[in-house]
C-alpha cells in the first residue's frame, strides 16, 4: 500500500514538474516574442501580460466550488488542456486579437491547474507528511523552470519565428502530459482532512464560510503580504531598481535570478528539515525577518556608489535570501491553508489563497514599478521593508489564533510504540 500511495504522488509531482520545464521555455521570453518577433507592439505585449492574471481574476472565484463538488481530477484536466490550447494559440497566432484570446486561455488554464492540483495533493496525503509533499512540489516546480528557461534559450533565436513557435509547442505538449499524468491518478472518496469549520458554518454558503473563519481571513491577509513583498516584484520593481540604481548590467540581473533559483534547489529540503517539527507561525515570521534583511540589503546596493562589485554582490544575495525564505514557506503555508479548511471546502480554500496571490502579482508590479519609475527609491525599499516586518506581526499573531495541531501537526501524532511496526498513515488516503 505504501508503494501504491508513494507512486500516486509521484505521478502527480512528475507531471506537475514536467508542466513547469515546459513553462520554463516561454515565461522569459514572452514579451519579446509578441512586441518584437511578432512586431505587435509593446502595448499588445503589455495586455497579453495583464490577460494572463485578469484571466486568472476571473475563473479562481469558481474554480473552488467547481473542485468541492466534482473533484480536482476534472477540474485539473479542464486547466491543463485551456493552457495547451492557449500555449499553442500564442505560438501560431500573428495578430492582436488571437494572441489575447490565446493568453486568457493560457492564463484560465494555470490558474485553475494551481488549486486543483494542491487539492490532489492534500487528498493523497495526510497533515504530517503534506509539509513534504508540498515542499517536493515547490522544489521540482522551480527546477522545472530553471531547467525549461535554460533550454529554452538555447533554442530561442529572435531572428526566426519558427524557434518561438517552436518553445510553445513544447509548453502545451507538456501541458497534455501532466494532464495525461494526473488522470491515472485515482483518487480516495473523502480527503483525509479534519474538519477546522464547524458544519453549521457551511450551510451558509462556501464564501460565507470561509470569510466566517478568522483564521483563515488571517493566513489571506498574511499571503497577500507574503507575495506583495516577494513575488510581486520580481520582475517590476526589483528589477527596475537592479538596473536604474544600483545599475547592475542585464547580465548580472540574470545571475541575480539564478541566485534565487539555486538557492532554492540547494536548501529546499535541508530547511524542511528544520522547519517541519516546528511551528509553522514562527517559520513564516523568520522568514519575514530574512525578507527584511533582504530589502535592507537591496537598499544598501544602491548606496554602494563606485564599489560595483561590492553593489552587485548585496543585490545578488537579495535574490539569494528570498529564495531561502520561500523554501521555508513552501512546506508551511500550502498545508495549513488545507489543514484549516473543512473536508468539504478544500478545493475552495485553496481557490481562495490562489486568488489572494494572484491579486498579490497584479499589484505588486504595478506599484513598484510606479514609485521606482518616478524615483521614489527610498520610499520603496522602505515600504518593502516595512512590509517584511509586517509578515513576522502577522505570523505571530495567526500562530496564537492557530490551535497547536494546526500550528504544529507532529505534536498531534501519538508515538508508536517499539514494538509496533508502523504504518505509514498516507497508505490508506489514496492508492494509485
């Protein structure tokens, strides 16, 4: 039985993998593909970008009722053949209208990939072994797009069409064989999750039952921090200061990248190790702590006047500690947001969440790229600060909210006793 759960996971974790090596070929170079080789514009290139979220805006309020009542098996095989479709249209299409709908396509289909695959992943396993689960899947995630983009530029030629064309191809092939994946995947009947939402809650409605659970409005409003302050600007404000102020050349931004990348696939599961006996509300407010340190040294960068290698090295170690910080959330912020929804609202838990970060990556960019294009410098590394520090209150202030179980899943497990062979508890939650 164990082999049985160990190969359902893997089969999930492998295509999802796969997905994101075929993400990887295109997500650097979408931009120049449709304002340069397709000569459609910067202000096309720039919608394409935003159809990708506004697309996501829209289909994630659905998507979790959509899981709770059909199953994520469906739902994730509706998004991975969306995205094909939306990957391949990008590749052949050569005007505006076509590229647009082949981006909301695109984006529809990876936003409603995202929670349907957590929900599997939540259903195949159990609250002591999901910290690993979901740290595996982070770590092949970023593994897959570091891998994808490697190659991708290799092949990649802005001279030729076709070698664009071609990059798209391989995401929507890819997008087909994590779809073909997960559909051999049979899921239990019931996920193996304690009720956190006591079931009278639930007669009023999905929404009102998750807006009606304080905890969970709490991790919402600590997640929209969390990636505000990280994610959401990545490739707008960061980088924007990277080049304007501490004017580090393009190539240095992308080691700076690859930095973050590394880190995360070196430390991913020595840092779970650390963190997964521990409580999850103190591991995410270290990890606002190490963002501090972060910003503060992305600040310091841009002080270094004359010292360019001394400049470049703090910003690169900027990337290097947010990669550190996201190791530690990727075992710890997925499973409790499933830990704290009830059996029957899993699927819309987690839409939420994913909803929460999307809104995050629409407006972190647009305001950081807002003050630093108007040389608000200061203010900005301040105010990212500030917001880091603001992760480590938050934290602490859910970890007091949490009941210890949920904060620390191993103090809830009774020990075995030695002369007991155990049982691993995931065998029974899902078979292959």
């Amino acid at each position: 039985m164990t082999t049985a759960m160990g190969a359902a996971l893997r089969r999930i974790q492998l295509g999802n993998a796969l997905s994101a090596f075929g993400n990887g070929f295109t997500v650097p170079y979408l931009y120049v593909y449709v304002a340069k080789v397709r000569d459609l514009g910067a202000n096309t290139a720039g919608v394409v970008l935003a159809m990708l979220a506004v697309a996501a805006l829209v289909v994630l309020p659905l998507t979790g009722r959509v899981i709770d009542r059909r199953g994520p098996l469906p739902v994730a095989i509706v998004g991975t053949v969306s995205a094909a479709i939306g990957a391949l249209g990008i590749g052949l299409s050569a005007t505006e209208p076509l590229v647009i709908a082949s981006a909301v396509a695109l984006g529809a289909g990876i936003a409603v990939i995202q929670p349907a695959l957590a929900t599997m992943i939540v259903w195949c396993s159990t609250t002591v072994t999901r910290s690993r689960a979901f740290a595996t899947q982070f770590f092949l995630n970023n593994l897959g797009l570091g891998v994808g983009g490697l190659v991708g530029g290799l092949l990649v030629d802005e001279s030729h069409a076709s070698s664009f064309m071609r990059l798209f191809a391989i995401e929507a092939v890819m997008f087909l064989v994590l779809g073909a994946t997960v559909a051999t995947v049979r899921l239990p009947h019931a996920p193996k999750v304690e009720d956190a939402v006591p079931s009278e809650e639930r007669a009023k409605g999905a929404w009102r039952a998750l807006f009606a659970d304080r905890r969970m409005v709490w991790l919402c409003v600590l997640g929209f921090v969390l990636f505000f302050a990280c994610y959401g600007q990545f490739e707008s404000g960061l980088a924007a200061y990277a080049t304007e102020v501490t004017r580090i050349p393009p190539s240095s931004l992308g080691i700076a990248l690859a930095a973050n990348t590394a880190a995360i696939v070196a430390a991913q599961f020595v840092v779970l190790k650390l963190v997964e006996r521990r409580r999850r509300s103190r591991v995410m407010a270290l990890v606002g702590l190490i963002w501090t340190v972060a910003w503060i040294a992305a600040g310091l960068s841009g002080l270094v006047h004359g010292a360019q290698a001394v400049a470049t090295t703090l910003l690169i170690s900027t990337y290097a500690l947010f990669g550190i910080g996201e190791s530690m959330l990727s075992p710890t912020v997925a499973p409790l947001v499933a830990d704290l929804a009830p059996a029957s609202l899993i699927g819309q838990y987690n839409s939420a969440f994913a909803l929460v970060k999307q809104l995050a990556l629409a407006v972190g960019p647009a305001v950081g790229a807002l003050m630093v294009g108007h040389g608000m410098y200061a203010a900005y590394i301040g105010m990212l600060a500030l917001c880091a520090v603001g992760i480590s209150v938050l934290s602490l202030r859910l970890g007091r909210m949490l009941r210890p179980a949920q904060d620390n899943p191993h103090r809830a497990v009774a020990p075995v006793p030695a002369a007991r062979v155990p049982v691993e508890p995931e065998a029974v939650a899902c078979r292959a």
